[in-house]
C-alpha cells in the first residue's frame, strides 16, 4: 500500500481563475514527500543536518487531470517504483473524493549535501524504501 | 528565436541545502510565460479578465541538470513546438552563464475561465504563436 | 482559550540561512487563519465563492523574537481581540515546545468579494467571532 | 532619494479574490531588499556565505491601503530610517501610478550565520547605510 497524505486545497494555494496554482500543488507535493521520509525513520532535518544527504529531484513529469478548487480536500498517495543505487523513483497520484486531480513520476536521487555529487543510499534507508516498494507492489 | 527573459535566483528562491527550490523554480517560470504571452499581445489580465481565456498546464515534464545556486543569474528560453486547436506545446531551457540548469515541455490548453472546459484559440493568438512557432524553427 | 493549530516547519518552509524564510510564516499563518473560520462554521470557499466575503488584512505588525529552524512543530494560537462593525482585530502566537517564536498583531476587515469595499459582517460571523472574544478573555 | 524597484504583480502573485495575495507581496519584498543589498555592493549570496552575515527581520509594520490588481506595475521605495549597532531600520512605500498600495516599517538585525547571534555591522556596510540614510533625509 501506498504512502498517504490529506491536505485541504487552502485559499493560498489557489490563483485568480480560482484553482490550484500549480507551483503550489508542488510544494504541497514536497511537503507530502518529507512526511513519507519521517514515516520511514529518515526526518530530513537529520537527514540533511547530521548525516549530509539531500534528495534533489532530477526528474518530474506531471499530468494534470482536473483541476482542483479551494476548499477540494487532497488526498495524496505516494508509491515506490524503483530503488537505484542512488536514485529512487516515486509515483505520486493526488485525488479528490475519488477524482483524480493529477499525478506525478519523479526521481529524486541521494546527494552529498556539501558537494551536491550523488552517493548511496545508507542500508537503513536503502531497506525502508525496498519495504515501501514491496508492499506498494503487492 | 525563443522568447528569452532574465531572472536573478533570490535567497527566497532557494533552500536550506543552498540550492534553488524547485517549486519556486515553476513560479519564476509561470511568471516567464506570462511574459512571453505580454509580448504577443495578450496580457493575461485582459485575456483572463476580459476575454475569459484561462490557460491551464495539463503536462509538465521536467528535466533538472544541475543546481542552481543562490546568486545565479537565469536566463530563460521559451520555444514554440506545436500549436494545436486549443493546446500549445512549448519548451524551455533554463541556462546560468551557459550552462544547462534544467529543461521543460509544458502543454498548455486554452479553456473558458467560467467553465473551465477546452475553447479554441482565438485566431490573433493562434497566428502570434505560429509566427513564434516558424521564428524558433529557423 | 484561544483557536490553536499544529504545523510542521517543512524544508519548503526555510531558506538557505537554514531557518524559517518569514514569508512562508505569513503564507501558513493564512492557512490557519482559515482554519479558524472553518472551526466558527464559515468556510472561505463558502463564504466568498457564495456570500461574496472576502476578509483581506488592512494591518499586520509582527515581532520576530527566535529563529524557527527545518523541523520545529509550531504551536499556532489565534486571539479575537475587537469586533468591529465590518473589522476583526486578531492577535497570533506561534511557539515551539513553549519557546515564543514570533507573534502578530492583524487587522482584517469584510469586503465585498466583487466590489472590495468594506461590508458590516453578517450576524451568525459576529455572534461567533463575539464568542470568541469572550472565551479568550476567560 | 530612496532606493527603488518595479515590479510587475503576475498571475501567481494572486488569490482568488483576483487581489494580490500578501505573502506574496511580502516575498516580492525580500526581493527587493536584497537587490539594494546588490546596489550598495553587499550582494547576499557574498554577505551570507563568505562574510557569514545574515540580516534576518526582527520587526514588521505592514499597513494595507488600497488593493492591488493583476497586472498591476508596482513601483518599490526602499529608505533608511535609523542604522543602529547592528539592526537597520527600513521603511517602505509600494505604489502604483502614484496611488500607495501598501507600506512597511522594517527592523532588521545583522547576525552571525552559524550561531544566529546579533554582530555589529561591518563598517563598509554601515558607510553604504549611512551615505544612503543621509540621501534619504535630503
């Protein structure tokens, strides 16, 4: 089973046509992806602070549905697709009372937060995320 | 030739690891396009307020190359590629000094800002972008 | 007793200095602000979408008193402290684990949603902002 | 005579009450504070990484005067009050054609960026502060 997240779609994050700005819906989607990290024992402050590691995006293809309207309660859904030597695909799909809003595909990959090159993932987090992969498979 | 703009990456443009945020990256590009709409003619306030023309994105994909860092100066290019009955495909390549940050495709869709449902682009529109569209082929 | 609210401060939250980027404060204390409407039963999608309200801020004098740094849990605590005829004066504190991080003073005033001039409020919103008013002062 | 920079308001610098959405204006003046950081040769990216200094706001007077519309051309007037040991007192006028939308009265305070602590200003900074306080008050 997916990663989940609700988030009520907020008067600042809607623009003068009345629905979602996109760019909002992102940081929304960042903030949902950081949730999904402290649920696998990976909070980024710790993450970046202590152990050095960020995970900048390289790739995001996005597909917008529907459009979402402010006061649309979010459902978010995140899914594991592929654990790489230092990159980790996730699939995300955003829903409203069972419509789907839009959905997304993005790799995110481990870097040195110092000098931005990629690393590994550590074994704990590499095992968090296969866990994720399997039960978001089954 | 693409349709350029020049944007300097603001400290509230980055984030804690130092690097651009990319969710601000996408509203400094929503703010390019605008202006790119501004110099065919066709300032979003009037289409949007006036003609109730509202112009949704519907796919985004997006390739991020390297980091941009606090202080570098982006130099957006906005290409035409295809200019469909109510959609318009376009490309843009964000460089610093050269170098490639990222890339997008971006499919817009030109909607009825009352009913948010597909409309045709009205013909000035439409011949402004092909003009745009030959312009970037040559 | 005041109207409270938890948020995480998220990594989109915080700027390249590593601690919280004072708009994005803003941009969340207006996200609890419309919390606090929909607890006193008058949703902003409803109430402007329908009612034709909007609720724009006149005066907001804040005072920064400590960093929020990437993963403080902020305490949200909204006030009412006047209830004018079209006027709503609010008072906020934003701790962590007790430790005051900033708080605001904010002047909103009801508008027409089309015309933007100030409107009296409707009776049941000042009967609940008046409620309020009393169980804070308690 | 006061520092000055315009700026368009776009599209996503607004809400759905088609009105200027003031977090937006607010990251729209942190923009603006360091482009004068830029004019007095303080540039951020410099100042906070190399120099070490952060200039975070400790107080904020915002009034709201007159709403501001998409596509509205927004003319920025930055000014010196007071330059203390290390706080720096702006204020700030926002018009447009000649009609004040909004102004603030800004403290800021100039930090070491590793341990957040108050530090004097340096004395090529408070030569740039004083020569611009002086040009302000004639």
């Amino acid at each position: 089973m997916a990663f989940t997240a609700v988030r009520p779609l907020r008067f600042g994050d809607c623009d003068p046509s009345g629905i979602a700005y996109f760019p909002s819906y992102l940081h929304l989607l960042v903030g949902v992806m950081e949730e999904f990290f402290d649920s696998i024992g990976a909070p980024w402050p710790v993450m970046m602070g202590e152990r050095r590691i960020s995970v900048p995006t390289v790739r995001l293809d996005i597909t917008f549905s529907h459009p979402g309207v402010h006061g649309d309660v979010l459902d978010f859904a995140l899914g594991v697709r592929r654990v790489g030597k230092s990159s980790l695909d996730l699939i995300h799909r955003i829903t409203c009372g069972g419509t789907l809003l839009w959905s997304a595909e993005q790799r995110i990959v481990a870097t040195d937060t110092d000098t931005h090159r990629a690393r590994p993932w550590p074994d704990d987090m590499r095992a968090a995320f296969e866990q994720h992969l399997e039960s978001t498979n089954v």
